[in-house]
C-alpha cells in the first residue's frame, strides 16, 4: 500500500510556523505605534505612523523615530530576559510529563501557547492604538517564552512522537522532512503578510488569519492526531487528579533523569550531542535573523525591502529543500550519522567566513549557500539523541532538545546581533567571527564524537540492521497507572517490561 509522504506531523508545523511567522511584518510597526503613543500621546497618532513610513526624509520625523527605536530596544531587552528566564523551565517539565502522558499532550499543550499568542498579537491588531507596550512583554516574552523561547518547539515535540514510530536508520530523513515543511511555512507566511498588505493596511486581517489557522493546527491535534499505542493511560491514570498526575510525572521525569546520569558511559555522548544540537541551531537561525534585521541594510548591500524580501524568501526555501533532500543523499554514501553532522558543520563553518568578508551580491551569495548546509546536522543531531534514550525517555530528552534551542534562539542569536552593533564600524561582517568561533566548537566536539557502540535499538532492539521492525515494549502497569517505574534491569536495559505489537505503524495518515 502506498504511504503518503507527507503526514499529520508535517502539516501541524507547517500551520504553527506560517501562523506564527505571518506575524512578522506587522509586530514591527505595532510596537513602534504602541510606543511612540507613550510617548508623545494618542493625539499624535497620525504623525507617528507617517513618521514610520517616512523615516529618512523628514528630519522631524527622524528625531521622533531615533528616540522611538532607543524605547524599541529596551523593550526587546526586557522580551528577551523573560523569555530567556521562562524558556527552558516549562519545556523541559512539559517533556517529563509527556512520558508519563504521552507525547500528543505534549504537542498539545505547546500549540495551545501559540493559539494564546495568537490572539494576543490579533487583538493588537484589531485595537493598535489602545495595546500597551508592556503586554508585548507578556506576549513576545512569558507565553513565547514558557514555549520554549524558540518558534520551532512544536518540531522538537513532533520530533519525539516520530522517533517512537519511525526506524532508528531512517529517523534523520524523517525529520529533516518535518523541518523543512516547517521552513516552507515559516518561510511562507511573510510572503503572504506582505501580498496582503499590498492590497489592504488592515492588520486585524493578518490577525483573524493566523488565528483561525493555529486554532485549526490545535483541533488537528487534538481530534486527528492519534494516541500512540504504546503510550494508552489507562482508565484508573486517567481518573486521577491533575495534580497526582503532574506529582507523579515529576516523578518519572526525576527518575529519568537519574537513569541517564546512570549510563556513565552514554553520559558524555549525550551531553556531547544536545551541545551539538545547541550551537548547530545557532549557527542555523543566526545567519537568518542578522541577514533579515541588520546585514543586507547596511553598506556596502544597503538592498531595498522587495530585493531583501526576496532573497529572505529564497533562503528560506532552500533551506527547506535541503532539509528533506540532502539528509537523504548523504545517506546513500552510508555515512554515519556523526559524519553527516561533520559535512554540515564544516560547510556552515566556511560559508560564515565568506559572509564576514561580503563585500559583493557574488559573496554574499556563495556564503549563504554553503553555510545552509549546517540545516543537515540539526535533524541528524536529534536522531543521534534520541537514539541514545529508552523509549519511555524520549520526552525528558526532547524537553532538553527544546531548551536548548530556545536558549540559541532567544539567548546566543542576540549576542550575536549585540556584536554586531558594537563592531560594525570596524567590520560590517565581524558578527560572524563571533558565529564562526561558536561553529568551530560545534565542529571540533562533531570531529571527535563517536556514536557508542551500544545504543538504544541495540540495548531494546526497536529494528534489525536492515531497518525492520524488531520487537518494542510498553511502559509497565505501574507507569500505565501513574507509577513510578522501576529502575534499569541488568546490563543496562530497559526500564520498559512486555513485548507488544509492532509500532512503527503509519500515525501519519
């Protein structure tokens, strides 16, 4: 029977990132309003938003939007420490609980906060001149934050619910396939932002757009996406109150914690791979914010919306491609996964050094496309991470997996745009030394690391070498019924107990 490539994962990223990323043209101009309301009054309106759009020409309007984008500044300092406070304490308990309670609550739950965010950003469109500066902080930086601080959560926690379906061997190409639908979409939605803003100014459109669409990522989620097998809650769990239930996740997710730390020998791997994982995704989403925001307005491009909008659009699309296609080709040459991650890193590591000596489109261009090539090692990362953990630990470790991209995101990225404006006078590019410097890390740690011998499909066979299905367990009665499960066996095996049916079963249809 014929399987469709594309699955229900893929379509809930794709929903969340455009729903999120459409946002992005117009919370800009929302907050210089807001602010610049606070500033010089309600009555001025009229002239704050001319000012906006005229910036350069008027020396009055100049004046007002230097002292405005100061006010912009701190208010994205105070987004940014909150959302670097919240971001890693609620995905990484969002990922114990979800293996306790499966990893569809887990999806759930993040794509909630994006509804909420949602509709924060949408009132703010319907009512811009009465939406106060500080419920930015609320939105932008306590519900993003407690998502992780990163827009790309909800593909770290449908990257768990894959892994307990998909083969080991093939893990690293599905999801590089769910990466980059999430991309097309991430990449998608400013587009759309910007062709409906050509025909209308009404931003509460935008709004009522990502809205509806993140509610309907949620049902999807909530109503077609299927409850894996092997992660049923049995009736007397489900019984039990909200807080028994949490106390006991925070059980499991401690006794998860200790039995990683048990593993002596898979410890460092471990470690080794999520700070891999964290500065593989710096060296993604850096090149992406500072090209977008700072880069190409400056001397020597100084390109103008449309060429910048493009060109932004074009990355992103590529970055998208590469994601579902190269994975997949170096595969063919049967490199291991730590080689994979070797080729994208040095490849990222390179195109950072052209773009900090860009002087030329021709330069620019060709380190763009060699330093996209860091998009490989991201999902090959998470396969190599979760094929380290047991299967009743797979969220535990996709909470860390979370936190630390939110961390990159929210925390590494904006050193890096802190370094560029202190040193753009000295080198329009000298930010990318910072980036190549954190790469050069990522690379040496990618150089000596060694995939352990003994994995997890080799300590629970979940495939054969050829990728068949072998034979996968299920939480015990006592993790079914809201129990704290037992500590490892012997030699290092499961804490999972009984053999069950294969379920490595299409949850995508």
């Amino acid at each position: 029977m014929a399987r469709c490539i594309i699955g229900l994962p893929d379509l809930i990223a794709f929903i969340c990132l455009f729903s999120t990323s459409i946002y992005s043209v117009i919370v800009p101009p929302l907050q210089y309003i807001s602010l610049g309301i606070e500033k010089y009054g309600i009555e001025n309106v009229s002239l704050i938003i001319a000012c906006y759009k005229e910036n350069d020409t008027n020396i009055t309007c100049k004046h007002m939007g230097d002292i405005i984008a100061e006010d912009l500044s701190s208010l994205a300092v105070y987004i940014n420490t909150v959302k670097a406070v919240f971001a890693p304490i609620f995905v990484i308990l969002l990922g114990g609980y979800s293996d306790a309670v499966g990893k569809k609550f887990a999806i759930n739950s993040v794509l909630f906060i994006n509804v909420l965010w949602c509709i924060s950003i949408c009132i703010n469109t319907i009512f811009p001149t009465k939406y106060p500066s500080w419920i930015y902080i609320i939105a932008n930086g306590f519900l993003l934050g407690i998502n992780g601080g990163s827009t790309f959560t909800v593909n770290n926690f449908l990257t768990g619910y894959l892994s307990i379906t998909t083969p080991p061997s093939k893990q690293a190409g599905r999801f590089g396939l769910l990466l980059g639908v999430g991309l097309i979409g991430y990449v998608t939605g400013p587009i759309v932002c910007a062709l409906i803003m050509s025909v209308t100014t009404k931003y509460w459109i935008i709004g009522m757009i990502s809205t509806s669409l993140m509610l309907g990522a949620l049902m999807i989620g909530i109503f077609c996406l299927k409850p894996l097998e092997i992660e049923t809650v049995s009736s007397e769990a489900q019984q039990r109150g909200f807080c028994e239930r949490f106390s006991t996740a925070l059980k499991f997710q401690y006794q998860n914690t200790i039995d990683l730390f048990k593993y002596q020998s898979f410890l460092g791997k471990y470690l080794g791979a999520n700070f891999m994982y964290m500065l593989s995704s710096v060296g993604l989403i850096s090149p992406i914010v500072v090209l977008s925001t700072v880069y190409l307005l400056a001397p020597p491009f100084k390109w103008s919306t449309g060429p910048r909008s493009y060109f932004m659009a074009g990355l992103g699309l590529g970055l998208a491609l590469q994601s579902i296609i190269t994975v997949r080709i170096l595969k063919m040459f049967h490199l291991s996964r730590p080689a994979i991650v070797r080729v994208g890193v040095f490849l990222g590591f390179v195109g950072t050094f052209f773009l900090a000596f860009a002087t030329t489109d021709t330069i620019l261009i060709l380190g763009v496309i060699l330093s996209s090539f860091i998009i490989v090692a991201n999902p090959t990362i998470q396969s190599i991470i979760l094929s380290l953990v047991e299967p009743e630990q797979v969220g535990t470790a996709v909470g860390l997996m979370a936190a630390m991209q939110g961390f990159a995101e929210s925390g590494l990225v904006n050193i890096i745009l802190l370094v560029y404006n202190k040193t753009k006078h000295i080198l329009n590019g000298f930010c990318f030394f910072t980036l190549s410097f954190l790469l050069g890390i990522d690379l040496v740690i990618a150089m000596f690391y060694q995939h352990p011998q003994t994995t997890r499909e080799d300590r629970n066979p979940l495939t054969t070498d050829d990728g068949t299905p072998g034979s996968p367990v299920v939480p015990s009665s006592d993790v079914l019924k809201g129990g704290v499960p037992k500590s490892s066996t012997q030699g290092g095996g499961s804490r999972l107990t009984g053999p069950v049916e294969n379920h490595y079963e299409d949850v995508d249809a």
